[in-house]
C-alpha cells in the first residue's frame, strides 16, 4: 500500500468517527486549533518565510507572492476565522424534510457529511485552516495537497491542527497533508474514489482544468474569477469609481476582483475620465477598445485591448474595457468572456437592474456593490472552501452546508412491499 494510499484509508476510519462526533466536541476541537495557531504563530511565520523566499528565487509573480505571504494579521485572521467557524449552526443531523407515508413508514431527509475530503490547492497557505476547519465542522475529514510554493506553511499549520485534534480527543487523521507536491500524486489523489468522495480544486484556470480533466473521484469546480463590473447610462459616477477602484485594487490577486469593466456609451465620456483617474492611484494598467482609446486620448498607461484580454483574468493591476450600446450587449459580452463567477452592475434604473440580474447566469449578481463581497466570510458563512461556479451540487462560497448530503432514514412497524 502506498504512502497515499494509507493516508486514504486512515481518513477514511478518521471520517467514520468524525461523523458521529458531537457539536460540542468539534467546537472544542476547532477552539483548541484557533489557540494553537496563535500560539504557535512565530512558528508558522518562520516556515512561511522559508516558502517566500524559495518563492523569490524562482520568480514567483507579484500576485502569487501575494497570496503566499502570511504576516501576523493574517495568522491571526486564520485562527479567528475558525473560531467563527465554531460558532456557526451546524449542519449535521438538520432534518430537512419529515413526513409519514398512508402505510405508517416515517421517512426523514436528514443532513450528513460527505465523508473524505481531498483540496488540491496553490500557494495560498490561509486555505489549509480555512478548509480544514469547514471540514471539521461539517463531520468530514479532509486531505490537503497544497503546492510546493507553501509546502513549508502548509506542513507546519497542518501539524499544528492535528496536534489540537488529538489533545482535544479527536483523531488527527481528521486532518491530513501530502507533502510530496509532485504531479504524479496530484494524479493519483484524482483517481482515489475508493477513498475520498468529493475532489475540490483551488486555484488558476489550469489547476481547475487539469483536476476536471482527469479525475475519476466527483469534483466540485471552484472558479476561475473573470469578472465584470458595468456602468449603465444612468450610474451615479462617483459610485462607480468608488465601486470600481475597490473591485479592481482592494486585493487584484483574488478571484472575486474585478477584470472587466463595462461603460455604457451615453456615460462613458464622463464616468470613463473619472474611473480612470482613480484607478490611476494604483498604476492601473487599461487595455481598452477603440471607443475607450478614443475618449481616453493622451491618458498614459492605456493600451488597445486584444480579444484574448477580455477572456483573462489578470489577477493583477490590470484592467480591460470597453464601451457598449446598452445593458443587453453588457450581459450578451458577459456571457461570451465570463467565467461564471461574480458581475456587476451600477445603475440608478430599476429596469436595467432588473434585466441584468434576471439575465446574467454567474454564482453572484450584484447591483450597486463590489464584486469584493462573493467570500463566505462577508456571506456570513465563516470560511470558505472556495466559490463555485458549476451548478451541481454547489454554486457560489460554499460554506458548511455545501459540504454535506443527505440521507433518508425510515422507520417503520413491520412494514413489507
């Protein structure tokens, strides 16, 4: 039996006694991870510094040393998101439907874990407790292969949590890593189902290809983030700016930032000089169409867009654009180049507002808002396991409910077919 293999089979006995833990047992269990994290944060820090500056010598990009990097704040944001993870309601044993047939059997649709859990994910070290708290409170166990940028990290947090389990009287199989990065293992966790049930890749387009691509074990597709905001004719323009630089600038290396922007054409000669300006603060580089060339004649830093621009997600200070006739060719441009994640619209009419959310078929839709919000944190879900943008089982953050199934019980009195 292989290495991962045995790592399979003991989450799997982990997986059976989690299922049946109490909620007083996980929340303890979670309490004691958040602590430990802030206990042990020089620890965490001191491996995360080995992983940046690995990171540096290879020449990682900015946005990815971004999501790289931990500092104190973040350690401490991690280990209070779990706390809040603690304190949601949790899901396992919700009875969701009850109800007695004409010959007597009871039957109940109740609420229960999906078992093993495998998270392949990049260098974002804050996702190993994210997840592996969601998991927890959700009565699953959980297999962690990060990549090789946060191997260091992500070992180290792992440790750490499963040194909590145990004390809190859990097993420490609950919680597992790979630390062998190499893509052969990837390939092999993809083609575990005798042991894991549900596969969830995070990360770029081509980690979410490749897993879709070639597992056998059941995914759950987090998404690429192209998203848009647009300016309909009516926009309050100091709204929008605001919107836009937020959506843009606020943290470009995540998916929920915006790579699109949308200008109807009866507001562009004003809101385009404004939001440009803005933007401007943060060197944003704009890649925009002849129509944007034109009324931003002579603006430094703008370049014509090519048609591969509109289906990228920059994930840094870069942002396309264009000018279009109406709400209908904003929707029609966003359904051709979007990736189904998150999209704006900042509008004064009610029509306009209307049609776009009714039309646009992404996991969140917003009017007069930032595309910033699609988090489960800010859903009030605590953590998040990531945004999905497929549409079985689980559609936008998915929080601790996505994480389970159901199951019938029926209880009867000698009841024969």
């Amino acid at each position: 039996m292989t290495t991962l293999e045995l790592m399979g089979v003991m989450a799997k006995n982990a997986a059976a006694v989690l299922r049946n833990a109490s909620t007083n047992q996980k929340n303890a269990a979670l309490e004691k991870i958040a602590s430990s994290l802030i206990e042990n944060c020089d620890k965490i820090l001191a491996a995360n510094e080995k992983d940046i500056t690995a990171a540096k010598e290879q020449g990682i990009g900015t946005a990815l040393l971004d999501r790289l990097t931990l500092t104190k704040e973040r350690v401490h944001a991690m280990a209070k998101g779990v706390v809040e993870v603690a304190a949601l309601k949790d899901p396992v044993g919700e009875v969701a439907e009850g109800f007695t047939r004409p010959n007597g059997l009871k039957i109940q649709k109740v609420r229960v874990p999906l078992g093993v859990i495998a998270i392949i994910y990049e260098a974002r070290p804050n996702v190993t407790a994210d997840a592996a708290a969601l998991c927890l409170k959700s009565g699953n166990a959980v297999i962690l292969r990060g990549g090789k940028e946060a191997i260091n990290s992500n070992i180290c947090i792992t440790k750490i949590m499963r040194d909590a389990l145990e004390s809190a009287g859990l097993p420490r199989d609950c919680v597992a890593i790979v630390e062998d990065t190499s893509r052969e293992t990837a390939n092999r966790l993809m083609r575990m189902k005798e042991y894991i049930d549900v596969l969830i890749p995070r990360g770029g387009a081509g980690l979410i290809k490749a897993v879709t691509e070639n597992s056998t074990v059941p995914v759950i597709e987090t998404g690429v983030g192209n998203c848009h905001v647009y300016i309909d004719a009516t926009a309050d323009i100091d709204m929008a700016k605001e919107i836009v630089f937020n959506a843009k600038t606020s943290r470009p290396s995540v998916c929920n930032a915006c790579e699109t922007l949308l200008v109807h054409k009866d507001s562009a000669e004003k809101a385009l000089p404004a939001i440009v300006a803005k933007l401007k603060e943060k060197n944003v580089e704009i890649r925009g169409c002849k129509r944007t060339l034109e009324i931003l004649k002579g603006v430094p830093g703008v370049t014509e867009a090519t048609e591969e621009d509109y289906y990228t997600e920059f994930l840094g200070y870069i942002l396309a654009v264009k000018v279009v006739d109406s709400v209908k060719d904003a929707v029609l441009h966003i359904s051709q180049y979007g990736s189904g994640h998150s999209e704006a619209i900042i509008t004064k009419d009610y029509n306009s507002a209307n049609y776009f959310v009714s039309t646009i078929d992404s996991a969140a839709v917003y009017v007069n808002a930032s595309t910033r919000f699609t988090d489960g944190g800010e859903f009030g879900y605590g953590a998040e396991i990531g945004i999905s943008t497929q549409k079985l089982h689980a559609r936008g953050p998915m929080g601790l409910n996505e994480l389970t199934t159901f199951k019938y019980i029926i209880y009867g009195s000698g009841q024969v077919r």
